[in-house]
C-alpha cells in the first residue's frame, strides 16, 4: 500500500547522503520532497503541515546540524514522527468488564464489518481459550445475516441467529441476555453500514450503544476510501463514543492515506488493521512497525510474531539440527520450507516486512508464487527415494518427473540448480555465515536488491 511513499522518502535520504552536514536550505529541499510524498499518499493536509512543523523544528536542532550522518538523522526523526503520527504505541483491544465484553462494531457499508468481526475471533483467541458469541443487527441488507453465520463458522465462534423483520434493538438485547446466560466471554455485534449524515440509522446506532453498553465501539473503515474515510470517521466520533479504529484492506493499493490520517483526525487508535482476505488476515497495529515498513526499514518483529504462530515448531527444529550439522537437508526440507513461507502470508508478506528486501512488482510476486507452486509440483512428482538423495536424479527420471508435474525437463534442471544453492547457503548458515546466506538469496526472491 505505501509503495509510493516509500519510494519518495527513500529517494530523500539518498538525495541527504551526498550532503556534508544539514543546513537550513537542504532540509528545506527534503521537507518540501516529504509534503509532496505525502500529499500523494492523500494524508489529509492539516495533518501533512502539523507533520512538517514537527519534523523542520527537530531537525533543525544543533545535534542534528552538527551530526555527520544527516540522511540517517533525518530519516530518524521522520521515523519518530510518523510513529507519533499514528499512535506511538499499540493500543490493545479492552476486555475490561465483566463478562461478556461487548464489541459494537460501526462503519459504511462495505467497509469489511462482517469479515472483521470474524477475524476478531482469532486476536481474542490469542488471549487464551475464550468463548465468542457473534450477532448481526443488519435487517436491511440482503443475506447480511447469513453472511456473519457463514463468518462465524469459518472462525469457529458461536452464532446467535436472528431474522430481518426483527428490531435491531431487541436482536441485540436477546444476544446479550444469550451471552450472558451461556457464558460467553465476548459478545461481537455486527451493525448496518449507514451514513453519517441518515439521522435514522445514527440514531438507531446510539440506542445500540446504550443499550450494550460496549467495552469496545470499533469504527471500520476501508482504507482505500483515502481522505473521506477519514472524514466519515469524525463524523462517526462525534455521534458515537468510539474507542478506537478498524482499519480493512491495508494490503490493497490505496495510497494509505487514511493509516497516517485517521489517528491524528479523530484522537482514536488505530487497534487493528486487515491485511489479508482470509480470517487469519488480520494484525494489531504497531505504530512503530508501521512507520518501519513506510521508511523501507522491513517489519521484522511482525514477522517473528507470525512465524510463532505459523510455523511448526517440531519441524523447524529438525532443519536447525540439520543445519548444525551441516548435512543432510534434503529436497523435502525444501518443500517444507517453502509450506512454512506460505503459512506466513506467501512471498508478498515476506518481501514487505524483510528489512533490505527491496519492492517487487505485483508481476513479480505472481510469478515467485507461481514458481513456488512449479517446484512444489515437482517435488511432489518425485519418489520419496528421490527426494531424500536428489543425486539419483539421472536424465531418464528427470524424464518422468518433468512428465508426471506437466512441465519441461528444464524446470526439473532449474529446480535442482536451486535446491543446490539452498544446500550451500544452509550450510553457511550453519558454520555462522548469515551475512553470506542473505547476500546469496538477493539472486533467488523477487525485488531484493
């Protein structure tokens, strides 16, 4: 989402690299770069000139003028700001109450209310075995209903059912008197998208809210919508009183605008953001984190936190007794490692929080993951002999791989040529090379420079 952005601001700390020192008139020049870059990205301008204030006032300190790296100083403050920008720190979701705490979610429609409140299910989860009851209080839309049931049994939470000639105020109440009666420890209320300015549907959402009395009342909003989000989103505090934002859809190709925006607009935090369409697509937001990926710098904390959740714990110590040994990493660790990558989010979510990965085109991630599926295809075509000793692989089974996975025999070629490179950058891996290993995969992932 902040491709271009990215690129801008990475394009001022290279213009900062070939000064001495900073002066008044190149930190002119590289804030006048960094408005620009923003005003791109559509971060509302009020926000943009509060932003440059901030930033023009720290670096034109003495420490900073007299620093010998003023690209790195500069780039430094930007990061401090665009972290304070959005929140500084993480805002966790409140479970403050007694059970069940209510989440009333709120928003346009088609801004992802349903998926979200699935994808909630999964962040709750985290906290420990508890039990989730969801409600949808949308009479007005066609299979809005179904929809939050067919959500709630992909998440696996309870589903409490209603029917459109039902009033939205007294779905709500049943719900809550069922989480109650049923020990619930979170109730999750799914509302109609409505516009701030339809009085009835406002009004009707304050009854909601006063009714249930929620720990949390989450606006969601589509952060394609750029600037309006933003405005919705005011309009939407000063009618209700929201405890924080949803943001959906930060994987798509909006400017992000609206990230950078909404916190300073309305004086809510971001809490969580979508970044995926699978239930599992879903993140608390980091402040910080999101100010690393925007200056180029990878997410490498994100990554760690996924890689907790995703990866098989078993297997990966396999690989590293393996790799201690220096031996013995065979073309089934190879397709296992490649499964492990997919369960982090695939080649797309890696390359955007490794740090020095670079930016790979849309056409290139489709390609990587096009390729990728091509070598699991082939590996899966091999015998489980051959696989465990790829040296076996002479032209005549090459023949029937090739065959057997649908592609040419070059694939086949190509595939080992790779697998053998893998071999000798786990084994650097394994005698302390890491630097080595990196610099040896620049050739191998799309984009890394």
């Amino acid at each position: 989402m902040f491709d271009n952005l990215s690129e801008r601001l990475g394009r001022v700390v290279k213009n900062l690299r070939g000064q001495g020192r900073l002066t008044e008139a190149n930190i002119q020049d590289a804030l006048r770069e960094v408005r620009v870059a923003l005003l791109e990205a559509d971060v509302a301008l009020p926000v943009v000139r509060e932003f440059i204030a901030k930033v023009k006032d720290k670096a034109m300190g003495q420490e900073v003028l007299q620093s010998l790296t003023p690209g790195q100083m500069l780039i430094g403050i930007v990061h401090k700001e665009l972290a304070a920008l959005m929140g500084e720190q993480a805002a966790p979701l409140s479970f403050a109450s007694q059970p069940p705490a209510v989440f009333l979610m709120a928003g346009l429609q088609g801004a992802g209310k349903t998926t979200t409140c699935g994808k909630l299910v999964r962040l709750i989860r985290e906290r420990g075995k508890k039990k989730v009851l969801l409600v949808s209080t949308d009479v007005y839309r066609p299979a809005a209903i179904d929809q939050l049931k067919t959500v709630a049994g992909q998440a696996e939470a309870d589903f409490f059912p209603s029917t459109p000639d039902q009033k939205p105020i007294d779905i709500a109440r049943a719900a809550l008197d069922h989480a109650r009666r049923h020990f619930h420890d979170v109730l999750i209320v799914d509302t109609a998208g409505r516009l701030h300015v339809d009085e009835a549907m406002m009004e009707e959402i304050k009854e909601l809210h006063k009714a249930l009395d929620p720990v949390e009342t989450l606006f969601v909003v589509d952060a394609m919508q750029g600037q309006d989000a933003v405005n919705t989103a005011k309009a939407f505090n000063d009618a209700l009183p929201l405890t924080g934002v949803a943001l959906t859809k930060l994987d798509g190709d909006a400017r992000g605008g609206a990230a950078l925006s909404v916190r300073q607009i309305t004086g809510k935090p971001i809490k969580v953001v979508g970044v995926g369409e699978k239930l599992t697509g879903i993140e608390v937001f980091h402040p910080e984190r999101m100010a690393s990926r925007i200056l180029g710098m990878g997410d490498v904390l994100s990554l760690i936190e996924e890689a907790h959740k995703a990866v098989d714990h078993a297997e990966a110590l396999k690989t590293v007794q393996k790799l201690k040994s220096g031996k013995g990493f065979d073309l089934e660790d190879f397709k296992a490692q490649m499964q492990q990558m997919k369960k982090l989010g695939g080649l797309s979510t890696l390359m955007d929080k490794l740090p020095g990965a670079g930016k790979a085109s849309a056409d290139q991630l489709a390609e990587g993951e096009k390729q990728m599926k091509r070598v699991e295809g082939i590996i899966n075509a091999m015998t489980p002999e051959e696989r465990r000793k790829p040296e076996l692989l002479k032209a005549s089974r090459k023949r029937r791989i090739a065959a057997g996975a649908g592609v040419q025999v070059q694939d086949v070629n190509r595939l080992l040529n790779q697998f053998e490179q893998a071999q000798k950058m786990m084994k650097s891996l394994g005698k302390g090379g890491m630097a080595k290993m990196m610099r040896g995969m620049k050739g191998m992932l799309p984009g890394m420079r």
